[in-house]
C-alpha cells in the first residue's frame, strides 16, 4: 500500500506543464479555431509623438500581431499595406468612430479591422467588426519589455477575438 501511495505522490507532484499554446521548441504550436471564419486586415499601429525608438517599436508590433494570425484556423489575413492615415482621410474619420471605421474595413475588404496606438509603454489596440459596426477595445500599460513584444501581441490578439466569438 505504501507504495502505491507513493507512485500517487511521485506522478502528482508538480512539474513543469507544458503551455498547449506556446511553440517551447519541441513541437510546432497548435492552431486555435475561431467559432466563425473571418477575414481580418491589420493596420500598421501608430506610434503617437515623435520617438523614432517607439515608431521602430510600433512596427514590430504590428509584425507580431499580424504573425499572431498565423496561429489561429479560421482567421484569413488581408494584406492591403494601404496607409491607415490616408484611409481615415479618404473616408474623413478623423475621429475614429465606429461607423467610420466601418466604412475602412469594408472598403479594404476585411471583416474585421484591427488597428491602434502605442504611446510610450501604453498600447490601445480597437478591433471592429465591419458588418454590425462592434468595437472591441484592448489596452496595456505596463513596460512592452517586461511582457515581451511577442507575448503581448498573442495575448491582445487572443482577448479581442474570443471578446468578439
């Protein structure tokens, strides 16, 4: 009996779990399906003030971000690579409202859009659904490097789809 108590004891004892969602190098990440398929266009994040630090920054996030797609089954990444700036003008949405913004996502064709800020360490990211005019909103404060611009990406991205099923 003590023994088999003790194989108990040995085979719970706590260990390091693997994450099903992270690539630990050992096995190629698991896709997670969305509930509907979407097609999704990632707008280059703005990097607010004139820091070319966080500009370089804003850019690698938007990387990160539209890798993050990748990682999901059901979600088709649109690569329209128009100018988000020129966009809001064409479409006079200067104050990013969801009706506007709406109107951007269709015109690129996406079903839904993700776009936002980086101000500092704080990002703002806002993902619309084109159709019934939705936003979802998403914000991070504390320090990019603390978190990494990796993780950050997976989990924004992860938030704002599963808000949005």
């Amino acid at each position: 009996m003590r023994w088999l108590l003790a194989l108990v004891v040995a085979c719970s004892s706590p260990t390091k779990r693997v994450d099903p969602w992270s690539n630990d190098g050992e096995r190629p990440p698991l896709k997670r399906r969305v509930l509907q398929p979407f097609t999704l266009e990632v707008i280059e994040i703005e990097s607010i003030g004139n820091v070319p630090k966080f500009a370089a920054l804003a850019r690698h996030l938007s990387g990160e971000l539209r890798s993050a797609v990748h990682r999901y089954r059901g979600i088709t990444l649109t690569l329209s690579e128009k100018d988000f700036v020129e966009l809001k003008l064409q479409f006079n949405c200067l104050s990013e409202t969801p009706e506007c913004m709406a109107k951007i996502a269709r015109a690129l064709p996406a079903d839904r859009m993700l776009w936002g800020t980086l101000e500092g360490d704080r990002v703002t990211l806002h993902l619309i659904t084109a159709d019934n005019e939705r936003v979802t909103h998403w914000r991070h404060d504390t320090p990019i490097n603390d978190v990494g611009i990796s993780n950050l990406a997976d989990s924004a991205l992860e938030e704002l789809v599963w808000r949005t099923q």
